[in-house]
C-alpha cells in the first residue's frame, strides 16, 4: 500500500500500545515498516520542533533562525527546499499483511466509533477500511 509521510506519521500515533504477544510482535515489525529510516530522513527533511514532527521544505522561520548565526547554512536550506518540495506528494510501498492490516482496520474503527477520527486519518480509513469493504462487496 502506497502512504506519504503524513499518513506514515498518523499510522505509528494510532497504534495500540498494548496486546497480546502474537499482536505486540507484529506491532513492532508494523513500526519499523511504517517508521522512517536514515535515508527517509534525508530525503523527506523530517525533524522534531517541540512536540510536533515536521517534513518538508525549511519554513521561513526555520532558515531566520539559523541564518541569524549561519548565514552560509541558511543559504544552503534555501537551495534544498527546491528539492525537499519535490517529495511532498511522495508515496513510499509498504507491506501489511493479514494481521497487520487488521490491527489497523480495528485502530480507524475503534476510533471512529469513539468519534475521535481527525482529519490526519481521514486517507487511512479511506485505504484501509473502506476501501476492504468494496473489495469484500466485489468477491
């Protein structure tokens, strides 16, 4: 299944964190499958500010920041953006088997029922629930 970066980063905060054994270790390969490696990092930008993770293209405030006390360094965060904007729509294929599709389907349900989906999961329950139902109408 093709997933941007948000919907990687929506996906790892809905996971359960509790289960049973069988469940727990396929959560964890779950995680390193959707989780982002050093060359994702790389080509998609991704860095922690506060509490918030962001991809992306360096916003305004990001180079003012840095150029205040590295002029070079914000020059050469302006030059990347031309290339970091390029992957915003970017997909990566990631692999769910059975198990894992289920655990997930069950995360969008569950919240769904307690009316706690935010927009960050709307194109996750969309892929992963809905889109299960039409293909078991078109068996």
């Amino acid at each position: 299944m093709k997933l941007n970066v948000a919907e990687r980063v929506a996906l790892l905060q809905i996971l359960p964190a509790e289960g049973d054994f069988t469940t727990l270790k396929v959560l964890r390969e779950l995680q390193e499958k959707i989780g982002f490696s050093e060359e994702d990092h790389k080509k998609y930008n991704i860095r922690r500010i506060g509490n918030n993770i962001r991809w992306g293209p360096w916003n305004e405030e990001e180079i003012k920041e840095v150029g205040d006390g590295d002029k070079a360094r914000a020059k050469q965060m302006e030059k990347e953006n031309v290339g970091l904007a390029k992957t915003m729509g970017e997909t990566d294929e990631i692999e769910f088997g059975e198990k894992a599709t289920e655990i997930v389907k069950e995360s969008l349900l569950g919240l769904d029922k307690e009316k706690k989906l935010k927009s960050e999961h709307v194109t996750l329950y969309e892929k992963f629930v809905q889109e299960k139902k039409e293909n078991k109408k078109g068996d």
